[in-house]
C-alpha cells in the first residue's frame, strides 16, 4: 500500500509564526511547551514520527507527549487535538 506524500512541515519551533501559537496554547490549556509543540504539529497535519522530526525528539517521547495532551486536553485523536488547537489560535485546522 502506498502512503500519500508528507506534509508540508511547518516553520521551525523556534519561528515568531510558532513561537506565537505555541504562547497561545500556553495561556488557553496551560500546556508545557513540548506538549504545545506536539499539538501544533497535529495542528499541522503531522503524525507522530513527523513530529518528532521536526522538533528533534525521539518517537517514544512524542508517543508519551501525546498520551499526557489527551488527557490534558480531555480528547482521545491526534484530529481532537488540532480541532482544540485551531479554536485556541483562531485558525480552521489544515
């Protein structure tokens, strides 16, 4: 079975566009700046492995990352939490 091309990865986690999203989760579900990271990269479109290529984390991190965002964020899809996400910085998820 063939996978569809990866996304678009989004500008680095240390860009202003980023770095802006990441303080808006921040101040909307209090959420540590890893698990913010992992979120916006499911805002994204990101899997988990993307993920953690684009903030230079192991999968087993991001995997544990997700599971604590879930519950944090009262949600059980990596889809739940870009839906949280895109209300939180005001943007329709991508």
């Amino acid at each position: 079975m063939s996978r569809s091309p990866a996304p678009h990865f989004p500008p680095p986690p240390d860009s202003p566009e980023v770095q802006h999203a990441l303080a808006r989760l921040d101040e909307h579900f209090g959420l540590s700046v890893g698990l913010a990271q992992v979120a916006y990269g499911y805002y994204r479109g990101l899997s988990q492995k993307e993920v953690a290529a684009w903030i230079g984390a192991t999968f087993s991190a991001v995997h544990e990352r997700t599971r604590r965002l879930f519950r944090a964020l009262g949600v059980r899809t990596q889809t739940g939490v870009a839906g949280m996400v895109g209300s939180a910085i005001g943007l329709p998820c991508r």
